[in-house]
C-alpha cells in the first residue's frame, strides 16, 4: 500500500489506518488472539497505520500483534485526560500496555467537547507538548466531531494532527455542516495539520456504499488518511481493495454486509428518539439503554441519524 505524510509531521502512514475500536471489549469482544491475527494481516499487507484509544481497553490486541514485527508501525492514541497528571498517566500506562518507548501521534480525546476544550483541557494540552518535547509522543493531535474545534485547531501552532469526523451524510457533526466541516478541514490542511479522517462510513450505516462513502472523504482536499474499524479478514481484504484502486465485483460487497448488526455503544443515554423513529418496533428501553431486537432489526438505518450521541453501530 502506498504511503502518505500526515500534514507537517514528517510521520508515513498507510491512508487506511486501522481503527481497531470495533474488535475491543466495548464492541465485539473479539478473543485477543483473533483480533492479534487480524492486525497482523493488516501488517502484512502494508497497513502501518493504528488508532486507538485509552478508553477502548484495545492495547492488549496491539500488544501482541506488533510484538516481533520488524518493519515501521504509526500509534495513534486518545485520552479524555483533563489534567496535566491525568493525561501523563495516560500516556505513561499506556506505552507500558503496549511495550513501547513513544506514541506517534496522542490526541485530545475531546468528541463532542465546545470551542473551549484548549483552555478547558490546558493542562492536559501542556502535558502532550512537554511529552513531544522529550521525544515521547511525535505529534500533538484533536480528535473531534466538532466543525468549530477543527476550524480552532488549524490556527493553533501545538496541534500538528486533526482527527475529525466526516462522512458523506454528514451524520454525527457537531456544530455545522457537511460542508462546513469540509471547509474546516481544508483550512487545517492548509495551515499544516495532519488530517485523519473518522466515521467515513457514519458507524457502518454506509456500508452498503461502501466505495462512494470513502471516495467522499478521500477526495476532501487535505485527508491524509481513514481511520476504519475492522472486525474480519472480510472487511480487511474489501477495504485493502478499494484504497489499492482495485476494482471490486458486487459480490464482495454483498460479503461485507453479511452478519452485520446494529450495536448500541456505551455512549447510549436513554434518550428513546431511536424508539419512534425505527418503523420495525425493532428498539426498546432496557435500564435506561437502547435494545436491538436483531430478529426485527433489518439495519434500514432510520434510527441512526436521530441518535444525539452517535449511539448506534452496525458491525
Ligand atoms: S436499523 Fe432500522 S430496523 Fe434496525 S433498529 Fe434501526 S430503524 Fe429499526
Ligand atoms: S437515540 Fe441514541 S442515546 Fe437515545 S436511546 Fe437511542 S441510542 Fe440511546
């Protein structure tokens, strides 16, 4: 797989950067040797690039998967840390879970956070630039759904890399826009920043279009790269595809949609807007969470867009 630079960083990755959320406890609880497999054919067929994050609880997978493995690996972690010790913590835990000496690139874990999250979060932020400074992270990132954030974090000289969400149906953006957060992008990437794209898929419910969806946010002036959640050699070997260029039949594409679910992640507060607007009574409350009946469920995707919290997953 060809090789790009994220933005000023100098940093080489992969454009498709394995998201590797999805195969974590907090989703499909893969058994650790199976999702160590899975990354590790991913290694081998030139992917380089891996985000995850503290609260994914996913290190172990990565662990065992890059023990041994020679050639060059880009780390891409989160911490919702808020304070300077906090987030030295996060940083320092997790190269111990690892087994590693640096992290690539460590973001603000700031998701749905306001305008204020720089000085919100200033001890945290300092901490990133300190651990920069004594070569224990490369690069400073955002991760973030917010427009106004990634518009803040292009005029900001600590932040070397944006992660924001975008998808062609502009499902899951805070504060503006599809085009809105276009824009901003672009103005990160002129300004330098190292642009890794999230949610291209808008939580698996593209899947059906799957090229489209990523030819949306590949063709965005300034992506350097896709984080995209992986679970099986199914889904590797169709995404592999399509960011080598190869032409793909639609029989691949019916495979990648076979076994899939619709999945309530833990960020589901109970709201019940999901409930009236899926037409196959297929949700329900459950102690204060949305509950999938996957008999009824026929993954339409009419309850996605509703959900305030980004809540709902197929995987
Ligand atoms: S995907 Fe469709 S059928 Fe399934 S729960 Fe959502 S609205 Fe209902
Ligand atoms: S709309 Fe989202 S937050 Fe509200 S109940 Fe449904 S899944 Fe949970």
């Amino acid at each position: 797989m060809e090789k790009v630079i994220l933005g000023k960083t100098g940093i080489k990755v992969s454009p498709l950067c394995f998201g590797v959320l999805p195969m974590g406890p907090l989703q499909k609880n893969l058994p650790i040797p199976v999702g160590k497999k899975l990354i590790r054919q991913s290694l081998e067929q030139g992917i380089n690039f891996f985000d995850t994050a503290e609260s994914y609880q996913t290190y172990p997978y990565l662990k065992e998967a890059l023990a041994g493995f020679s050639g060059e690996t880009v780390l891409s972690s989160k911490s919702t840390a808020t304070t300077y010790e906090k987030m030295e913590r996060a940083v320092y835990e997790g190269l111990t879970a690892l087994g590693r000496s640096y992290f690539d690139i460590f973001h603000l874990h700031a998701a749905r956070v306001t305008t204020t999250v720089f000085e919100d979060r200033a001890g945290a932020l300092k901490c990133l630039k300190d651990l920069k400074k004594k070569g224990v992270i490369r690069a400073v990132g955002v991760a973030t759904h917010s427009v106004d954030v990634v518009a803040l974090a292009a005029e900001r000289e600590d932040i070397d890399v944006v992660f924001p969400l975008i998808n062609k149906m502009g499902l899951g953006i805070i504060g503006g826009t599809r085009d809105e957060m276009v824009q901003a992008i672009t103005k990160a990437h002129t300004a330098g920043k190292g642009v890794m794209a999230m949610k291209a898929l808008a939580g698996g419910h593209l899947i059906g279009e799957l090229k489209e969806a990523f030819d949306f946010v590949r063709n965005i002036s300034g992506v350097n790269a896709i984080a995209v959640g992986m679970v099986d050699a199914r889904e590797l070997e169709i995404n592999l595809k399509l960011f080598n260029h190869e032409e793909i039949t639609r029989e691949y594409l019916t495979k990648v949609k076979t076994g899939k679910k619709l999945l309530v992640s833990v960020f589901c507060k109970g709201c019940g807007a999901c409930i009236n607007a899926c037409p196959n009574g297929a949700l329900s409350l459950n102690k204060g969470k949305a509950k999938v009946n996957h008999e009824l469920c026929l993954l339409c995707g009419y309850c996605n867009p509703v959900c305030p919290e980004f809540a709902l997953r197929v995987i």
